[in-house]
C-alpha cells in the first residue's frame, strides 16, 4: 500500500494534499492627460497580446472609465508587465502609469 493511502474500516482514503493554484494580479493602466489613444493601443498589441478589437475597448475604458483591466497574471509576470509599459512609455515621453492588485 503506497504512504499516501490509509485504511479505515476497509475504505481507502486519499490523503494527498492538493496543489493551490497561484495567486493572480490584475494589471491595470491608469488614465493621463497625455499620453495618446494610439499608444495605449500599440502597448495592450504588444506587451499584453491584445487583439486590435480587445485593445480599443480596454483602451476606451482606460479613457472614460480612469482605468483599465489589462489582464490577470501570476506575480512575477505582472511586475514584468507593469516595469516594461513604464518603460517604454518613458521612453516615448508619456506619463502612462500601469499598476497591479491582488485579484
């Protein structure tokens, strides 16, 4: 009988223990004055695989709403997100600020 199996009254029982699945943060852009329609859109293209259609309407929600949802991801990979938007968009001369929150 394998260790992870245990008899009672002639039932066997499962004992392993189950595997939690990794907390997700949601990585959010944030509204500015400045920064262009056009560049949001080529940001959720690129660095968040957004088709052109998904990236206009979460473009407009950043837009009208002050934010948008840009996807949900382990941690580590929703830093890198956040670090490479502020990135680029520095380096193109916007504000855009992205951030992340537990989902």
């Amino acid at each position: 009988m394998s260790p992870d199996r245990t008899t009672h009254d002639g039932v066997l029982d499962d004992t392993r223990q189950k595997t939690k699945k990794p907390t997700l943060y949601k990585v959010l852009l944030l509204n500015d004055d400045y920064t262009t329609m056009e560049f949001v859109v080529q940001i959720l293209e690129g660095i968040f695989h957004k088709t052109p259609a998904e990236a206009y309407r979460i473009m407009m929600q950043v837009h009208t709403k002050g934010r948008g949802i840009c996807g949900a991801y382990s941690y580590d990979v929703a830093e890198t997100k956040v670090a490479t938007t502020q990135e680029l968009a520095k380096q193109e001369g916007f504000p855009l600020q992205a951030t992340l929150e537990e989902e």
